[in-house]
C-alpha cells in the first residue's frame, strides 16, 4: 500500500498576478530558510538536505515562468510543507526501534511522533542507479500498480508545474482480506539536486476524486522517499522511505503494524525485481 477540482479559470487580473507572483515568491524564501536551518541542526543527513535546499531555492525563479492559481499554489505549498515535515522526521536519529531485518540487510525501524503518530523507515540498498530508481518511481509512477501487488492503482489527477502532482491511489487487498479496500489522494512533489532526490507527499482533498464506493478513505503523510548514490558505488542506490499512514475505520494496532513494516520490506523486493526486469527492445 502507499501511500495520493479542475484548474481555476484564467481569467485573472494583471494586478492579481503580480500578487500572487509575490506570494510565491516569499514562500520559496521561507521554504529556503527552514531546510537551511534543519541541515544546520543535523551533522546526520545534513548534506543531502543542503542539496535539497539549494534545489529549493530555485523555486521562486521556476514558480515566475508560468503564474499559478491559487488553489494550484496551495497544492504546491501542501507538497513543501510535506517535505518539511519530513526531513525534520528523518533528521532525528533518536528512538528509533527496529522493527524487522531481512537477510539481505533490509531494514524498517519505527518511532512514535507525538503529533504524527507511529512512522516507518525502511532502510535499503538496490542494486540500480539513481536514475533508474527515480525514473521508476517518479516518471512511471503509473505503472507502479503493474510490479507491486500492494497496490492496485495510481492515477495521476493533474500536474502543477514540474515538481507537484494530485494522484489517486487505490491500495490491492490484502491476503485475507484483514485491512480492506483503501484509496489516498495525495499530493506529491519531487525535488532533485545533484547527486540527492527526496520524493514527498501527504494526502489532499480533491473535488472532483468524492470518496468512492466500497473504498474507505485513508490518509497518508508526512511521506517521503530519499534516493542517494551509495557512497563509494555509484551504480548502486541507498533509498530511505518514510511511512505515515492513518488506514481509518476500526482496526487493532498489532494488525497496523505488522501490514505497514510488510509493506515496505515486499516492496523494496518488488522495485529490486521491477528493475532488474530485461529492458524493451
């Protein structure tokens, strides 16, 4: 399972344009200041999120080649606060509990957030670039519904700009039926620096994606994946994932547990198999 109303008219005034030029532009200066100071505070992970910052401070430049409305602008704004939230997450090293180990050395660890809840992080290596992990994972995200068993469909709803997307997601039954039919829609949005990409979401509301029948609307987020270079090999990709998902309706905390940690070790198994694939001639 993973973690998912039509544009505005444009008929807007000069005047309107130039203030929400402005606007767009001092959300990109505060988005800049909060990922300097979170690599400031972090000698972990502090690096990746300078890289990160510095892609951020080229959004103000991005945002003033095509004007947004300002529902697209507050999907932008849900994607960065998504990926804030995040990266505080994963810059606190502490009380981090192991939760399962596979014997490739696949792990996923767990805390507790006051405010959050109960989060994953699955820790692994895939033995593919970058640029094919990202590839499939962002470019044919799709597809995803035709390699991972978890997950039956995604659904790209509307893209705003290069980075954010609205998708809808709908989660595969699980064996037994124990958790049952789930969708998400989310936004997400994707940011690559260099050597470092982080892909981050939380769940949105959509108007024209209502509730659907026989699907219990869940919500994710904080969310994000984090794809660097594995140091000293190239060829290969370190991939960070993590999870926060409120699956809704009544259900006991040890079934939670045990589908959410199984869901990311199968699908850490399933990108290594979907990659692995021989390549169309």
């Amino acid at each position: 399972m993973l973690p998912a109303t039509s544009k505005l008219c444009a008929a807007i005034s000069y005047r309107h344009l130039r203030n929400m030029t402005g606007l767009r532009r001092q959300a990109a200066v505060a988005i800049s200041q909060e990922l300097s100071r979170l690599a400031r505070r972090s000698p972990g992970p502090s690096t990746w999120i300078h890289q990160v910052r510095r892609r951020s401070s080229l959004l103000s430049s991005r945002l003033e080649e095509k004007p947004f409305s300002e529902m697209e602008m507050s999907y932008i704004k849900q994607g960065e606060e998504a990926l804030q939230k995040s990266l505080r997450i994963l810059e606190d090293q502490d009380d981090w509990k192991t939760e399962t180990v596979a014997g490739n050395g696949d792990k996923v660890l767990s805390k507790v957030l006051p405010d959050v809840g109960k989060v994953f992080r699955l820790e692994v290596v895939v033995d593919q670039p970058l640029d094919a992990v990202y590839g499939e994972l962002v470019d044919n995200m799709e597809q995803m519904g035709d390699w991972n068993p978890n997950v039956k469909e995604v659904k790209i709803l509307e893209k705003i700009g290069k980075d954010t997307v609205i998708t809808h997601e709908k989660a595969a039954a699980t064996p037994g039926n124990i958790v049952g039919p789930r969708d998400f829609v989310s936004v997400r949005c994707s940011k690559r620096r260099g050597s470092t990409c982080v892909l981050a979401g939380m769940s949105t509301t959509y108007g024209a994606m209502p509730e659907q029948e026989g699907f219990i609307r869940a919500e994710n987020g904080p969310t994000c994946m984090v794809l660097r270079p594995l140091p000293g090999s190239p060829s290969r990709t370190r991939l960070t994932w993590l999870l926060s998902i409120d699956l809704k309706g009544w259900l006991p905390k040890t079934i939670i547990n045990q589908v959410l940690s199984q869901t990311q070790v199968d699908f850490a198994k399933h990108l290594r198999q979907r990659l692995a694939r021989p390549l169309p001639v």
